[in-house]
C-alpha cells in the first residue's frame, strides 16, 4: 500500500465577511462602542440582553423603541474554563472562563469572558463587571472580559474613545474573518493517479464489469458506485471536445495571461473528459474536434500541475461523429 | 400514517482515515446496507443523505458523495445539510406520501480533517456570539456546570455516566473508546473545559452510516423482523444559549411526546449525547432510565459527525431485528448545546 | 394511498439588490416569510413547521445558519429542516415542504429561502480551492461557457440565441419592482457589445449576485379553503439526479431533466407544455440556458429550442412566456434563485404577479430550478384549479 497523499488546507475569506447588521443588532453594537450595555424589554415584561431581533419564544420583532440600559454589574449564571486560548480566535491571549453572564436589569443571559487567572476565582453566583476596551470600534469584543466585583465597589469608568468624525454615527456592519484549518487526505484513487502524474502517466480506474475508464476517478465508478479498482494506463493524448475563450484576467491564481483557451479535453482510452488549458497555438485556432498532447512539467510531482497544459498534435482533427457523446 | 420500517442498517467509524475520501468510506457501506436490505440498488426508491461542506473545508460535499450512490439512470434525491438522521426523516416523509416504497439515507464526514470543535463555532450567532470563538466543547461545559448546579450531582455522577458508556462499547465493532476505566482514574483526569474532562467529550470520529427504509409489504417481504418506526418527531429551540433553560431538554421533551415514546414499554435507548451531561439530560427529556440508554456505547465512544444521529437510529433498530429488543427510542441532535432534537421510536411487530 | 393535496396559500418575497446592507442576514428572511404570513392570512403561531433552504454556507459564513434563523422564523417548539442541493435548492426546499403537507404530516408549512452574497463574493464561495482536486482555472463561466458553445454545436443555433434571451429577461425585470437588475435601455446591441468574458458568453448574458429571500407558506386542502387570498395548487413535483461526471455524460440535454420533466408533467396531466402551461419560470443563469432548457424540458424537438426563442415565443407576449419575473438574469440570490421561480408560478396562477403577471388560459405553469453541473433537478407545476 502507497503512503497516502495528505495537505494542508486554509478556508478563509479574505479580508474577512462584511455583516450588515440591520436597526437592532446596530443599536446594541453603538451602544457597546458607546460604553452602554443595553437590553430589550418584550411583551411579556422580561428584559431580553443582548436584544436579538426577534423575541425567542413569540418571534415578535424586537424595536429599538423598548431599549433599556442594563448592567453593567452582572451576575455570573454559569461557566466553563479556556486552559488554551488559541491565538487568532480569542481575544485574550491568557486562560480565561466563557460564561453566561446576566446583566442586571436583564432576564437573560449573555455569552462573554471573564478575565481572572484561575478556574478557583470562579463561581456560579459571582458578581462582575465589564472592562471596556479603549479602542471600541462597534462589536462584542468592545468589552474585553468581565472581571470580578464587589457589590458597592465604585463603578469603573468607561475609557473614552479619541475624537473621531463618525463617533456619533450609528453602527451599521461588522466584518468577521477567522481562518480553518484542515488536513486533507486525497484518498486511494486519486492518489493513485497523482503518483501516475509524478512519473508522466495518466493512470485511469474502471469497476469490475465495466469497460469505462476514469481519468481521474474520485474512487467508484458514478453510474455503478462500484470501486474503480482495475488501474489502466490512459494515453496523454486527446480531443478537444468542446472549449471557452477566456478574457477576463485574475479569475484564479492559476490563470495565464488573457485571452487563453479553457477546454474539455477526451483522452485516448478514457471516458470521460476533464478541463485543461490549450497553448501552442493562436486561441483563433482551436476548435472542436482538435487533436492535442499534454505538455508536461519539465520537474513532475504528485500534482494537477505536473500537466501544465495541452498543445495541438497537429494530426488530423478527429470527426464530430466520434467525439459527440461527450458533450 | 403509513407503515415505514428500517429494513438494513450498516455503518462504519475511524478515528481517523488518512487512506480513503469520502466516496471510498461510504460506497462499501452503501453497498452492504443496499445487499443487506434485499432491495436491489436500482428498486430504491428515493435518496437521501446529510453532510456538512465545513467538515471538508470546501462547498458541495454531497456533490462527491453521490459518486458512492450510483446514480444512474438520474434517481430521486435530496440532501440535507444536517445529521443523516433528519435525511432519514425527509425519506421517511417521502414514504408517507405513498410515491416511493423504499428509500436509502446516508450521513458522512470526516472530522478528523479539520478541528471540528472550532468548526461548530460557525454555527453561533453571528453578530454576538461567533466573533468571541467559543468551541462547541466550550458550550458544552456551561450547559454541564448549569445542569450540575441545578440537579444536585456531580462529576462523580458524570464519570459513572462514561464508565458504563465505555463498558457497554466493549461489544461495539465501530467503537473508537471503550474499556473498563475506574471511576477514580477518570475523576483524576485534568479537564478539558472544566467541568468536561476527555472522556466526557465525544471521541473524533470519521465515520459513514447508512440505512435503508422500506414500506409496508415490501419491508415484511425482505426482512423476518422490521425495525417499524412508530413515531418520528423533531423540535427546535431558540438559539441563544442565554435565553434557554440549559438544565433541560424542552425541545428532546416535545419531540418525545409528538413522537408517542411514553406510550409503551421501552427496552432500548440510543441517544446522540456527545457529552456525558447530554445522557442524563436527554434520559429526563425521555423519560428512561439512564441504564438502558446506550447499549452501544453511544457517541462517547464513537461520533461520526452527520452519521452519529443516524446511527442512533440504526443502533435500535439493528437490536429490534435481531430480536434482543422489542420497543425502543432513538435521539438525534444538532446545533449548539442540544438546540435542536429529533426523536424516533422504533418497534418489531 | 392517496396523497393530500397542498396548495400554496401565501407568498412573499424581498426586493432583491446587490447588497441588502439596510438589513442582518435573520432580517432579510424575515422580510419575505412576514409578507408571505400575510398574505397567507397567518400569524407565527399558525406555522407548524418550518423548511429552510439555501447553497453553501461558506458564502455568508454561518454554518447551519437555520440554528441561528430559528428565532426569526418563528421556529421555537417546532421542527425545523434545512435543504441543500446546489443551485436547485430553492425548488428542492419548497417540495420538501410541500411534502410534509401532502404526506399529512402538517396543515400549514413555512419555507424560505435566500442568499446574502454581499456578506462574501460568491465566485470565491463556488470555488474554493481545494487540495488534490482539479483547479478551476476559469470560474464558473470556465465551466459552463465550453457546453454552451457545444449546444451551438449541436443544435446549430446562430449567436444571438443568447443575447436574445439576455434582452428579453431584462425588459420582463422591468415589469417586476423586486428585481435586481432594472435595465429598460437595455437592446440587443447593447448585449452583442458587452465584454465577452468567456466566448461565446458576453457580460450581459450572466446572471447578477444579489441578495434576497423568497418565502412560500403551503397549506393543505383545509388550510387552502379557509385562505384569505387565492391559492395555487400543487398539481406535481419532482427531483431527479444524476452524477457530476461519469462515461457519456450529456451536460447539454441531461437526463435528470429530461425524468423530471416528463415526472412533474404525467403528474399533473401535461401532454404538450407549450399548450398545456401559460407560463414557466426556468432556471436560466447564463442565457443560453433559455434554448437549451426549452429542448431539455420538452418545449420543442432537441435542436429547435433556439428557434423558439427568435420566434418570439417565449416572450412576454409570446405563446409559452418564460421567466415574466425577468428569472435568474435579472436577480440571482442564488439560494433563493430556485424558490423565487416556484414562488413566481404560483404567482401567476394566483393572478397575483401584478405588472408581470401573464394571460390565464390553461391556470398552469412549470417552476423550475437546476444546480450543480446541471446535474440537479427540481420542478413543480402550479394551477389555479384543485387537480382532480
């Protein structure tokens, strides 16, 4: 058995997503960056911290009209201790407790930090308080923990922020960014055929009792859902069967310079077709039915990229007749 | 309603599979439970699967999925970004429309590919809870320390609750964990998130379940004893954990009562508690006693992601064909902190 | 046993833009479910369950977002499900929740469905790369521009077949206030000139990325008689699907549509749908789609969809209207796109479509909803009257 073929791989939007947050969500966001924990009080009486849109229970629509100030001493309602803060995702970089914490005047609860320095400084029942950071720019990480408090305890002041032009604004969107982290294992078929690439073959798989061979096969044959597990050399020539001339730039890391050729491209003894990039000739000249050859990569590795694209053979193009059931 | 039972039930769990992608983990099982069923592939009536694209890090993982199914000539299909179970509930509803006789439902996933813990995050509130990054293992532990503080046990109760999770997934071929631990050893275990120590938190799991549904005639006429599903229900609760009543299971409760579990005896119960504070939780929202809920170990001791829920199901139903069970009830969930929870009972005839 | 009948007893629908950023993500869902409970005659605690649907989380970000939207959708104490198949699942949604009426499980359902790309960009939400797998060099025009040119091919159709239809759905839009794109000035040389980003497919012959939501409450027979407003009746629905790739595969005329075609229409007795319905709304995202779905779903003979097309008849005004709304060209919330052609039909047959709404004559018309690499069905055809 071949060492499976593992990568790493990062999910991540760039720059992060841009959340616009609608009337409620923004009225307790500025209420944050304002230094103001605020709650919404519903129908039934209930104080509801923070104020999601819409009432949990009935669904009515929550207004900014039955905003009341909360807090900001709270109770700790229960907890669970972070020995690992994962940097990138936490806003503290030392251990800490998440915790629902619920503000007083509020009937329910809010998901949050408690900055203390061990888990014995903890307990369901405890009175804190928030620490606001200085820097609030309109989200929950405006407050930067809760810390403990003593009841009577004068009530810490809100750090203001440095005078800025929109300060009075209202805030209307967030930006969330937070990268995942994978480890991706290619699986036994494809492995197969990127080692075949890694020595400038193209390695098909058909099923048992099935005469179509897969270039590249994701493990069975799709029709059957039988294993592809008779391995068969496929040539590296092909057919164009049909293509796109592509003139927009940037569509992907991988991408010549416009304008180039994107096709379907049918092997000799293979099946099915897969997507290549036609070079060696004018993109005026390709056309459906043309002959072409894979150009490989002078340096071969267990990769997509070992074929860097598809140039014209020269040989006669093939008829329609031979190549229309793939379309 | 008409009368739907499981029929085959196969499922399979790795804690981690570096060899195999997803298509090559789920087609031998397909094709077990499809043999098993005495269904031929082709009779299969309707198609339904549960995956989750943040498992693999990218978009359509059912897409792929597919591949293992056989799809061809095209057949009727769907797919559910949730537990398989809640795919086992849309063909379950397939069948009561009376257009298809047999159905076959799949879950998939590999989480060992990613962190899943992290990954959960995502499903948080995305304007005030998700930006603060709190894990599922994270949401756990308060839910735990709440119920613990309202009901008066203790992690002593917890740990009980996996050393009989651990001994009963001794006879568990698919089980990743089982053993004999000591309630001491596992007491003097560091936590995790406290009050949650290792072996309260469900194990990684990469892992496939599969089962095939069939009606009325067609499930007496392929097997000596159907698994006959007698109620199916699911409810959904609010989603901020702070506007809950974490110490209970309302949403597990509903479901149980649309679902007739307290109107029989109940031999069996396989409930997907990924924690060891869920058992005790879901045996209140059930009403059963905590001895006879997971026979097999339960999700404590193997917890395919997108297959666990469904392979509560199966677990019940393959004790009811084989005979050692009579009446019995399976529990699937999803979301944060047991938000959402879905309920099946199962009976032989 | 019989099926229940099901019909749909209340619509509604955002305006759709390119960016919603006057609203959350739970208050863009919010907008369309209100206005279809309204028009439904409902309030939140009538719905028994709700069925919520839309493509990859990866574009908001937000996995399993219906966890999240289960407040804003009334969802406390009930079930709740969530679809996803690709670009079909806004047609794939409304049936499963159809089907939990017509199986008798519930009276009255709620199903939504939408897409907030401005949260992200969807061109990267499609395609992320991924290791091992074959890169998508050229974007989704990449892919699909090739079998464009291959029905060109085949069917011998001229180069404006397109850009016929690019016209034509914008000038319906223009009909239609909650559509996207409002391009009166819009005429076929302005398309021929646009860029042509992949040959053949010009910038106006592809669909927008907007945000939106569509909403349907579907009730039973019961539910149906006791509606404050017209109903359109379910009279058939089908999903079909065949694999992504697989030895001879046609991409042009697949066979999933064509089953599901001939599925939905023995359901619900169309023997000729040119005749037999007034009207379709069909998933056409690259205009080309126009043609090549007229042949897949039985319009016309394989080869002359086109034809039908220059002819007119698929105009507002033409003999077989396709996408009046201005379809998926003129608003593409992609999770939504598939509801929103389901919710249109219903639309018309309810005579509720307003400035789009077409000539009633046979009350039924086709839904239509595709994704994938065209290899995911879904369909439902809609009718004024009960079916018998």
């Amino acid at each position: 058995m071949t060492e499976p073929l593992v990568a790493r791989h990062s999910l991540e939007y760039p720059g992060g997503y841009t959340r616009s947050v609608g009337e409620v969500v923004g009225r307790y966001l500025t209420g944050l960056r304002d230094g103001r924990i605020e709650g919404a009080r519903l129908a039934d009486g209930r104080v509801l911290v923070p104020p999601t849109e819409y009432d949990p229970l009935t669904s009515a629509a929550v207004s900014v009209d039955d905003f009341v100030e909360v807090g900001p001493a709270g109770t700790v309602v229960t907890w669970s201790w972070v020995a690992n803060p994962r940097a990138e995702k936490h806003a503290l970089d030392r251990p800490f407790a998440f915790a629902l914490i619920r503000p007083d005047g509020a009937d329910t609860s809010m998901l949050h930090m408690v900055d203390v320095s061990t888990p014995e400084e903890m307990s369901t029942g405890m009175r804190v308080i928030p620490h606001w950071r200085s820097d609030r720019i309109g989200g929950v990480s405006d407050i930067e923990a809760w810390r403990p408090y003593k009841d009577g305890d004068p009530i810490p002041e809100v750090p203001p922020l440095p005078f800025s032009e929109n300060m009075g604004d209202s805030v209307t969107g967030i930006v969330t960014s937070g990268r995942l982290d994978y480890e991706i294992a290619a699986g036994e078929s494809t492995t197969r055929f990127l080692l075949g690439l890694a020595e400038g073959k193209i390695i098909g798989g058909k099923a048992v009792g099935s005469d179509d061979v897969y270039a590249a096969s994701r493990g069975t044959d799709p029709t059957t859902g039988a294993p592809t597990s008779i391995s068969v050399d496929v040539s590296d020539t092909g057919v164009i069967t049909t293509f796109c001339i592509v003139n927009i730039p940037g569509l992907s890391d991988l991408a010549p310079e416009i304008p180039y050729v994107s096709a379907q491209v049918l092997l000799d003894g293979a099946n099915n077709t897969f997507f290549g990039l036609i070079r060696g000739c004018s993109v005026d000249e390709v056309r459906m039915g043309m002959r072409v050859k894979a150009k490989w990569l002078e340096k071969l590795t267990a990769d997509h990229g070992s074929i860097e694209w598809w140039e014209p053979t020269g040989e006669p193009d093939a008829e329609y007749a031979d190549y229309k059931d793939y379309l | 309603m008409r009368d739907v039972a499981v029929v085959s039930f196969s499922y399979s769990t790795v804690a981690k599979e570096q060899m195999r992608n997803e298509v090559e983990m789920l087609a031998p099982v397909i094709t077990e439970a499809i043999d098993a069923s005495g269904i031929a592939r082709s009779d299969i009536g309707f198609t339904c699967s549960g995956s989750f694209d943040y498992l693999q890090g990218g978009p359509f993982s059912f897409v792929m999925g597919l591949d293992a199914v056989g799809a061809w000539p095209p057949i009727r299909e769907s797919h559910v970004e949730m537990d398989g179970a809640w795919a086992l509930y849309e063909a379950w509803i397939a069948l009561q429309t009376g257009e298809v006789d047999s159905a076959l439902v799949y879950g998939f996933g590999k989480a060992s590919q990613g962190n899943v813990h992290e990954i959960m995050s995502l499903q948080l509130d995305p304007y005030y809870v998700a930006p603060l990054w709190p894990s599922m293992v994270d949401l756990a532990a308060l839910q735990a320390r709440a119920y613990l503080d309202a009901s008066g046990r203790s992690e002593r109760d917890l740990a009980g609750v996996v050393a009989q999770a651990m001994r009963s997934a001794r006879d568990t071929p698919q089980a990743i964990r089982s053993g004999e631990p000591s309630i001491e050893d596992l007491l003097a275990s560091p936590y995790v998130a406290s009050p949650l120590r290792d072996a309260d938190i469900f194990p990684t799991t990469d892992g496939v379940a599969v089962i095939v549904l069939a009606a009325g005639d067609l499930a007496r006429s392929v097997n000596k004893r159907p698994a006959w599903i007698r109620g199916l229900d699911h409810r959904i609760e609010p989603h901020s954990l702070g506007a809950r009543d974490l110490t209970r299971s309302d949403s597990t409760a509903l479901a149980a009562k649309h679902a007739g579990v307290a109107s029989g005896p109940i031999d069996v119960a396989e409930v997907h508690a990924q924690f060891s504070h869920e058992v005790l939780i879901l045996s209140e929202a059930l009403g059963v006693d905590p001895s006879i809920v997971n026979p097999s170990g339960g999700p404590l001791a193997a917890n395919g992601i997108m297959s666990a829920g469904l392979v509560r199901i199966g677990e019940v139903a393959r004790r009811i064909m084989d005979g050692t069970a009579n009446r019995g009830v399976a529990h699937a969930t999803s979301g944060p902190a047991l938000q959402q929870n879905l309920v099946c009972v199962l009976e032989g005839e | 046993m019989s099926k229940n009948a099901v019909a749909v007893v209340g619509v509604g629908q955002t305006h759709h833009r390119s960016s919603r950023k006057d609203v959350s993500m739970a208050g863009l869902v919010r907008e369309a479910a209100v206005e279809a409970l309204e028009d439904a005659g409902m309030t939140w605690s009538d719905i028994d369950a709700v069925v919520v649907g839309k493509a990859p989380d990866m574009f908001e970000g937000v996995a399993m977002p219906e966890l999240y939207l289960a407040d804003a959708l009334g969802a406390a104490g009930k079930p709740m499900l969530r679809v996803h198949t690709a670009g079909s699942v806004g047609g794939s949604t409304a049936i499963v929740a159809a089907k939990l009426v017509q199986a008798g499980v519930h009276e009255r359902v709620l199903t939504v469905a939408y897409e907030k790309q401005s949260e992200s960009n969807a061109t990267w939400g499609l395609s992320v790369p991924m290791p091992f797998s074959p890169p998508l060099v050229a974007g989704a025009g990449g892919y699909f521009a090739p079998m464009i040119r291959a029905y060109m091919t085949r069917s011998g159709a001229p180069r404006e077949s397109g850009h016929l239809v690019a016209v034509k759905d914008r000038l319906n839009a223009v009909r239609n206030p909650r559509a996207h794109l409002h391009m009166p000035e819009i005429t076929l040389k302005m398309v021929e000139e646009s860029w042509l980003l992949w040959d053949p497919l010009r910038y106006l012959d592809t669909c927008p990325s907007s945000d939106g939501a569509m909403a349907m409450v579907l009730g039973s027979e019961k539910v149906a008689a006791a509606a404050p407003n017209p109903v359109a009746w379910v009279h058939g629905m089908a999903m079909r699907s065949e694999p992504t790739m697989f030895a001879r595969r046609d991409q042009i005329n697949p066979q999933a549509g064509k089953d599901c075609a001939a599925d939905v229409y023995r359901q619900a007795g169309i023997s000729d749908p040119r005749r037999d319905l007034d009207c379709a709304e069909v998933y056409v995202p690259f205009s080309w789609y126009e043609p090549m779905w007229l042949e897949n779903l039985g319009f016309c003979a394989e080869g002359d969809g086109w034809k039908l097309t220059a002819e007119g008849a698929t105009a507002f005004d033409g003999d077989i209207p396709w996408n009046p709304s201005g379809g998926v060209l003129s608003s593409n919330p992609i999770g939504a796109s598939g509801m929103i052609r389901f919710g249109e039909v219903a639309q018309q047959v309810r005579g509720a479509a307003g400035g789009h709404q077409v000539e009633l004559k046979t009350g039924k018309a086709l839904g239509h909803a595709y994704g994938g690499g065209s290899q995911f069905f879904a369909m439902w055809v809609v009718g004024a009257k009960k079916p018998e």
